[in-house]
C-alpha cells in the first residue's frame, strides 16, 4: 500500500466517524461530510491494481557418486506455477505443483550385487484467497519506478514412493549368496506444498501510467546440485 493511499484510507475512516458518530455535527453537514467521503472512497478505487501476476519456477538436475563399491545416480525436476488474480478487495492465487526425483543405485560386492531404484512423486493443485495466506501488492515510487510483491502458502499435496531393490548373486565357489528381490512403497498428503514468495521491480511508461506489465527471468538458488530458474510476467492496470 503507498503512503498516498494510506492517507485517503485515514482521511476516509475519520470523515466516516464524524458523518455517523458526532452530534455537534448539522444535518447539512453531515450531508457535506458523506459525499466528500464518498469522492474519497473514489480515489481509493483508482489506487487499486487488478489483473494477474504468474510466476513459473522449473528446475532440473542430475548428480552421481562411484567408488569401489557403489554407483549411483540421481536426478530432480519440478514444475511450479502460481497464477495470482487481483480483483477489488481480493486475491486468489492458484498452484500448481509437481516434483519428481529418482535414485539408482548399484552395491557390488565379491559374491552379489545389490541394485535399487527409488522414485518419488509430490504433486499439488488447489487454490487459496485467504488474506492471511496470500497477497499481492504494488509500491509505487515517485520516479515512475515500482516493486510487486507476492507471496502465497501452499495447499495440500499428494506424496507417492515406490523402492526397489534386488540381489544378483554372482557364480562364486562356496557362496552362500540367494538372490532376492524388495518392493516397499509409501504415500501421504503434506500440507503445505506450492507455496512461494518475492518480488519483482519495474518502471511505468509515463504514456500510460495506470498499466503495470512486464516479465522478468532469473536464476533459482537451491542447494541439492541441480539448477532453476523463475519466470515471473505480471499485467495490472487501474480504471
């Protein structure tokens, strides 16, 4: 919210105390009162943006690790989208979620091999419009300059996990190896998943000073080896 806006709200809420709540006010006043305040309550109706902001968030990545012994591989992708609508008074936001990750493995030893595989599966979809959970605001500058933030929590997910593993027994005299084989699975529903947060900075064209747009893209910091990047495009205007 800009401090202009800020102003005209205080200026609303104590014009709408001294229309409703002061006797020593005249009828004729009192009517002078109102619609000045309803003038007021028209500028802060021009202050407010409405339009949709998305964020997009796609990462990707491989690692791996051999030694003597073992040989193992991993890999990640997510697919993460948030698309933000602002109306008057309200912004829904809605996610869409997915990541995928799977590790293969390989032991060998002198007498078997151990070889599993692990892939797992989170996904999400839902949509939020708590104003405690999210919102979207714009902070505009007095050099044509401005900042969008955003920030939703996530919904519930679904998780699935599947994990494989068997033993390959290898022709070795007096080995007492048996092959065999596992399969173990889980699944459940985490709460919270698709949630996210930022910013992103523009400059209005003094042609036309109540459209906010734009799109930016840039690099996703994560710690697990595999590499992301953000895409956030935002359209917002005034009447």
């Amino acid at each position: 919210m800009t401090a202009r806006l800020r102003l005209i709200l205080g200026i609303v809420v104590a014009l709408a105390g001294l229309a409703c709540g002061s006797s020593g006010v005249s009828a004729s006043e009192r009517q002078d009162l109102t619609e000045l305040m309803n003038k007021l309550k028209g500028l802060v109706a021009k202050q407010v943006f409405v339009g949709t902001v998305v964020v997009t968030d796609s990462v990707s990545g491989t690692s791996g690790k051999k030694d003597i012994i073992e040989t193992s591989s991993s890999s990640v992708t997510v697919n993460h989208n948030v698309v933000f609508t602002v109306t008057p008074g309200q912004v829904v936001a809605k996610i869409t979620y997915e990541e995928k990750t799977r590790v293969d493995s390989t032991l060998d030893y002198q007498a078997h091999t151990v070889a599993g595989t692990k892939p797992t599966e989170t996904t999400a979809l839902g949509t939020l419009s708590d104003p405690a959970s999210v919102s979207v605001n714009v902070d505009l500058r007095s050099d044509d300059t401005y900042q969008i933030n955003f920030q939703t929590s996530g919904v519930e997910g679904v998780y699935k996990m599947t994990d494989t593993g068997a033993t390959v027994c290898k022709r070795f005299e007096g080995s007492t190896c048996r092959p065999s084989s596992t399969t173990n699975s889980d699944e459940g529903k985490p709460p919270n998943q698709g949630g996210l947060g930022g910013s992103v900075d523009g400059k209005r064209d003094r042609n036309k000073p109540d459209v906010l747009a734009g799109s930016v893209s840039e690099a996703l910091d994560r710690n697990d080896g595999s590499t992301g990047r953000r895409t956030v495009t935002w359209n917002l205007s005034r009447k």
